[in-house]
C-alpha cells in the first residue's frame, strides 16, 4: 500500500497534468469505490468543477474542487493513468473523469479496494474519514510529549501502534520498519514502555526518513508506481525493510523477519531492544 512518500510522489505528478482542468462528466463502473455520497450524486456534484490544487491527507489524495473536495485513497493497488477519449476502457478501469480537453484521468485498482469520498471543503476535517487521522509527520504539534501521551498506556507492540493513523499519519508497514530500527527499538516492545527520550527518538527518525523517501519518489515495492509509472527510488536506501537473513547495516547480525499484529515486520534482534 503506497505510504506518504508515495502518496506525494502521486501528488505531484498529477498537478502537471490537471490543475486548473475541468471535469466534463464521470462514468462509475464499480459502484463499492464511491464511499460517498451515492454514486449519482458523485458524479452531478463532480459536474463542471475546476481541479484548482492537489494535496494530501494522511495516505489520501486531496482534489481541491473550491466548494468541494474529492478524496482518493489509493489502497493496496490504486493508480491514476491517463488517456485520450476514445481509447478503450480496461478491465480494471472502474472511475474515469473526462476533462473539457478530452483527455480522460482513469482510476485503474485490481483489487476493487481504493475509495473516493466527494465532501464540502469546508467538512473534510470535521468529518469522516480525515477527522480520525492524526497529526502529519512534519506538523509541529508532533512533539515527544504528544507521542508519549498517546502511547504510554498501549500494552501493544510498538511496531501496531506507529500504524495506527488516528496517532501520525502517513506512516505503513515499510517505513515503521525502518523507523524502529534507526531508534534502536525493538518492534515486540510493547507501547507503554517506550520512553519519552525513546519518543523523541522515532519522531527525529520519522522525518529524517520521511524526507528522503519523498526528495527519492518514495519506494516501488510490488505493485505500486505513480500516475504513469512514475518509480520510487527510496527502496535502494532502506535499511531493513525486505532483507530477511541479509547483514544488518549496523552489527551484521542477521536480519530476521517475523509476523507482528499481521504484519511482516523487518528487524535486528542485537540493535533493537
């Protein structure tokens, strides 16, 4: 599942290809994708609005329409591709927009999982989804004491808890990895005894790699590209992540891979404690 760096990657490509563009119509061919409002309606209230910006939320996609916005999630194997009007639609192609050009922004998803919520700009933090979601990883409300607070009485594994988007947001399987092993934490540690130092020390971490995952395009691991194939590069400079019985970077340990909350989880038993 794309995870920020990727989600921003996808940003930015789609921004030299349809701001200021209007919407012509929208043909629906897989109804489950449209979360809300029901289909007819998202598709009359995405009539004639103008793509004015394009940002993100969490590992959602921001279409800023002025009165309204629309919002994609990518899910595990979403893409955006574009082609010109009178080419065929594919199999896997369930939302086309039509622009006034002609030219077309096609929601292409193997797996049928992606969703799109069309909500008034001026709602979209006040209710569902984005409401739920925590702070990003770059807000400055993002301190120690704000981690701490929210972590300190989970019994859970560390590593469940850096995925759990109401806490920071962005952050997947990948990347919360990468994260606890340059804080030297072990992804078995359960929540409430990470300490506030500790806190410190994944918040420094998730920027840094954050960062340079975004400045690279972020990763393309299995099936996930930006709009138009566009490749990450961060994958070339993970630590851990996907190494399984490789050296560890730091001791040389053997990397192991294990199962933590459903999750292949990446780490080095002497580095992380």
């Amino acid at each position: 599942m794309p995870e920020k760096p990727e989600v921003i990657t996808v940003a930015r490509q789609l921004k030299t290809k349809v701001l200021n563009k209007r919407i012509k119509s929208v043909d629906v061919y897989w109804n489950n994708i449209i979360a809300f409002p029901n289909v007819e309606e998202f598709k009359k209230g995405l009539y004639g609005k103008e793509i004015k910006d394009i940002k993100t939320r969490g590992k959602f996609l921001v279409f800023d329409l002025g009165e309204y916005s629309l919002l994609v999630h990518l899910r595990m194997e979403g893409k955006l591709f574009f082609r010109k009007i009178k080419e065929e639609i594919g199999k896997h192609e369930h939302v086309v927009f039509t622009f006034e050009d002609d030219e077309q922004m096609r929601f292409h998803d193997v797996r049928k999982f992606g969703k799109m919520h069309l909500l008034k700009s001026s709602e979209i933090d006040k209710v569902k989804p984005l409401v739920d979601l925590g702070y990003e990883y770059d807000d400055k409300r993002l301190t120690k004491e704000y981690l701490y607070q929210k972590i300190h009485k989970k019994n859970i594994p560390i590593k469940t808890v850096l995925l759990d988007q109401s806490i920071i947001t962005g952050i997947g399987n990948i990347y919360d990895d990468e994260i606890l092993f340059l804080s030297g934490i072990s992804p078995y540690r359960e929540s409430c005894k990470v300490t506030l130092k500790e806190c410190n020390y994944i918040i420094d971490n998730t920027k840094t790699i954050l960062d340079k995952a975004i400045s690279l395009g972020g990763c393309t691991i299995r099936s996930f590209t930006s709009s138009e194939g566009v490749h990450g590069l961060f994958q070339n400079e993970l630590y851990i992540h996907g190494k399984k019985d490789e050296e560890c970077p730091k001791c040389k340990t053997r990397i192991e891979k294990v199962k933590i909350g459903g999750r292949g989880t990446y780490f080095c038993k002497n580095c992380q404690k």
